[in-house]
C-alpha cells in the first residue's frame, strides 16, 4: 500500500465509525437510565408495602387492644 492510501484510511476511517459508536452511547446510556429508574421504582414499591404492612399489623394490635 502506497502512504497515500494509508493517510485516506487513517482519515476515513473514524469519520465512518464515528456516528455509529455516537448511536452506542445513546443506547447504552439509555439502557443504563431505565435500569437505574427500574431500580427506584422497585425500592419506592418496597417500601410502600412494607408501609402498608406495617400499618395493617397497627390497626390489628389497636382492634385487640382498645384500651
């Protein structure tokens, strides 16, 4: 290969694969926020069962013991 096609490739070649490794970040970020919003959604369910449990035991132990 002659250095003139060497130079090209060097060039061209992250002019092409840059667009496609931008549209990966994209996505892979995307992925990881969905996850993460997963993740909250999950804990604030938990704990608001947990809650709800909680208050379900209270009103039992009132009902049994009114004084």
């Amino acid at each position: 290969m002659t250095w003139e096609l060497v130079v090209i490739l060097v060039i061209a070649i992250p002019v092409i694969l840059f667009p496609a490794a931008y549209i990966w970040y994209i996505n892979i970020g995307g992925l990881a926020l969905m996850f993460k919003e997963a993740r909250e959604k999950r804990a604030i369910r938990k704990k608001i069962k947990h809650e709800l449990e909680y208050e379900k035991a209270l009103t039992e132990t009132v009902k049994k013991y009114p004084w």
